[in-house]
C-alpha cells in the first residue's frame, strides 16, 4: 500500500482506517516509534508500541507506549511526570516505523537524561556527553 502513496502530491488525503491498517507490525504486534522534539528536532528516544497504544495516544494526546518488559501499556510520564504531549505523529515511506513528535515535559530517558542517545560511539571509545538532569532515585520516587 505505501508505495502506491510515493508519487501522490502534497495534500493528497488518503483513508484514515485504511493508511493505520496497513502499518507493518512485527511478529509481536509492535512498531518501532521514534520521539523526536517537535520544535528542536532533537531525537528524544525509541519505543514500541501496538495498535492500543497508537489508538490511545491519538485519541489523548498524550504518548502512550507498549512495555515490552512489564507486557502492558506504558503512558510516558505515569511514574516519572515527565510526560510526552503528542504534536504530530507521522509514518515512514515503508509503513514500518513512526515518528512521534512531541513536546517533551523533563528527562525523555529513565536515566535522568534528556535524551537516550547519551552514548557517543568513537573511533576505539564509548564516551558519555549528556549530564544527568534529574538523579533516576528521585525521578521514579513513588
């Protein structure tokens, strides 16, 4: 179906119901989603999520996310507070992967970071180059 869409114009609408029924879920009913910041661009993360949580966050607003480690839905900011508002979601040429831009409340990663991609890989090292924000103890505090 997403290749049918690559010589449309700009502004072409396309069937709602069809384009979402159409993305391209893995084995385990997952699509990877990657959150960027919508007004710097700045990639915050990759999560997964399944149809709920892609119904779920276009129906809040807020990013909701499918735990593959806990088995249920994870709405980004439920224990921390840092949530993520839902600006635009937008899906790839391949109908395989989806872009999350959001508005980022606090640290985007469970280590206190603003971001996940702290770890910076170089010719023969790994080097840290993103201060922690806020300490994870304090960040997951119930």
């Amino acid at each position: 179906m997403f290749k049918s869409f690559e010589k449309q114009p700009v502004g072409t609408k396309l069937n709602f119901e069809e384009v979402l029924g159409s993305l391209k879920f893995n084995d385990q009913g997952l699509i990877p989603v990657i959150a960027q910041q919508f007004d710097s661009g700045e990639v915050l993360m990759m999560a997964w999520m399944n149809r709920e949580a892609l119904d779920e966050t276009l129906r809040a607003g807020q990013v909701c996310y499918w735990s593959r480690s806990r088995a249920k839905l994870w709405r980004k900011g439920e224990s921390s507070g840092q949530v993520q508002l839902l600006n635009k979601l937008r899906i790839d040429c391949d109908g395989d992967t989806l872009l999350a831009m959001v508005d980022q409340t606090g640290p985007a990663c469970h280590t206190g970071r603003h971001n996940c991609f702290y770890l910076e890989i170089g010719s023969k090292s790994v080097e840290i180059i993103a201060e922690v924000l806020i300490d994870p103890d304090e960040l997951y505090r119930s």
